[in-house]
C-alpha cells in the first residue's frame, strides 16, 4: 500500500510541475530514466511529449479565446555548464523503440531525428518533430559533461513552455476577463495532467505577472473608479503573484499593469506552487 501511494503521488507530482513551468526530461526514474542514473545518452518516452501536444490541441476554440499556450521549447541551465552536445529522437525501422543495451544488429535498425539547439537553449523545430514522432519513440540526449549524474539532477532543464498566457498586453485587464482566463486555464493544465490526477487539479485563482525585462518594483494596480491602487505583491518564480480575490473584495473593475512588456497567466497560490516543486530553484547549489 506504501508503494502504491508513493506511485500515484509521482503521477500527480509530473502533472503538476509540467503545469507552470515545463518538464524536466529525468524529472522522475521511474516514468523517464530507465537506468536511474544518466549515462553520456539518456532517453524518455516521447509519448508524454506527444499526448500532451494532442491534448492542448484538442480543446475547443472557446477555450483558448482569452489564454492560450505559445509552445516555446527552451533548454535552461542552472549549473553554469553548456548545452547538452545532441537532442534527437530515437526509433527503430518498425517505429519502436530501442533501448541502448539492445544488440548492433537492433542499433543498425535505428532512425535518428535530430532537434535544432540554437545558442540560447531554443529548440524551434521540437514542436513539428516530437509531433509526427511514433508514441512508442524515445527522446534522447547525448550530454558527456553531466554524465553519472542523477536521472533526477535538473542542472539541465527543459521548458516546453506550457503556461497560458493571456493573449491581452495592453496594461489593463477586466475583472470578467480575468475570471474567464483562470477558468480556461485550468482547462488547460487539466489536458497535461494524467486522468488519474484531474481531480486534484488546484484552483487557478491567482494571477502571476512576469516582466519581460528584469522590474525589481512592480507596478501593479487595481483599477477602482476613476484611480488606480497600488496592490500589494509577493515575488516568486522571476516575476509577481497576486490573489484575484483582493481586486474583487475591493470591487475593482480590473488590473492594471504598467512598467514594460509582461506575461500574465492564472497560476494556484504560491503555497500550492511551492508544495509541487512550481517555480522551485534548481541546480547544484539549490535548496
């Protein structure tokens, strides 16, 4: 019964990490890594890749009118190291794949697609591949100078770039608008976490505004007649978070948001987001 509760907790922790910020490719040995330690290549099945793709895709146009996901794969480096030397997929003749201990004869098999790693971690064309790829294909790494590490090491990290986002930039945002988005988020998030876990899925009725260029002060407001108010924010994951339910208890009629280009998503409380590892520092000296 211990084991069995520890497994389904590991399936609710992947659903909920890939929610905000991406997804770890060794987040979990047991679902990703089939060694548990990283070797100079390490693979993961590209069909969680693929079903989350389809699933984003399969929502109805209704739902992505106020937020919508901008797909934007990104290699992050908390280490201080370089990019990982090769990302590819991996699958054999019949479209099967093959694992690295199989034999010459089944390597011989093997059909190669290699992603594009622009220098600044971009992987523009992971998108288009990862989705004609078989959902029994791998995605791979070659990374030398990480390897012996843990399959859970997340010095390097891959972001698929799974937020949605609200697609207003213009500095202010209707209360109406604001619920909707939280409600279509959700809907959202739901199509990335397996069906087991669906019903944990945590109120998205938090607001999080991420500066495009570094902002040390925020200016955040609530629009309350013919004023704006400052509202009171706390940082977390390099921007700011807000609870909705202030700017109704005021009876604000929205957000205002000044100071440059922003991204705004609805987000679960930082508690609920520092409780699944959302926005969690990373690397070796993290905490």
């Amino acid at each position: 019964m211990v084991l069995r509760n520890m497994r389904f907790y590991r399936v609710k922790n992947i659903g909920f990490v890939a929610l905000i910020c991406g997804v770890s490719l060794t987040a979990n040995a047991d679902d990703f890594d089939r060694e548990g330690v990283r070797g100079d290549t390490y693979c993961f099945p590209a069909k969680f890749v693929v079903k989350t793709i389809e699933s984003l895709e399969d929502l109805s146009p209704e739902k992505k009118d106020v937020v919508s996901i901008t797909f934007t794969p990104q290699f992050k480096i908390y280490d201080g190291g370089g990019l990982p030397d090769r990302y590819f997929l991996r699958v054999n003749a019949e479209g099967s794949a093959v694992a690295d201990s199989q034999t010459e004869n089944s390597q011989a098999q093997k059909s190669e697609t290699d992603f594009t790693i622009l220098s600044d971690g971009r992987v523009p064309d992971f998108i288009e591949k990862s989705k004609s790829a078989n959902k029994d294909a791998d995605v791979c790494i070659t990374d030398r100078a990480r390897a012996g590490l843990d399959a859970d090491d997340e010095s390097l990290y891959f972001e698929m770039g799974l937020t949605p986002y609200f697609k207003n930039h213009s500095g202010f945002h209707t209360l109406s608008e604001l619920k909707e988005g939280a409600k279509d988020g959700k809907s959202h998030y739901k199509k990335m976490i397996p069906a087991v876990a669906r019903m944990f899925m945590p109120s998205t009725d938090h607001l999080h505004i991420r500066y495009r260029q570094i902002m040390e002060t925020p200016l955040i407001l609530a629009r309350i007649g013919d004023k704006d108010v400052p509202l009171e924010t706390r940082p977390y994951n390099e921007g700011f978070v807000i609870d909705r339910q202030t700017l109704e208890d005021l009876d604000a009629q929205g957000l205002v948001i000044k100071g440059g280009a922003y991204d705004l998503s609805p987000v679960p409380s930082i508690a609920t987001m520092k409780k699944y590892g959302i926005g969690k520092p990373r690397g070796p000296d993290a905490e």
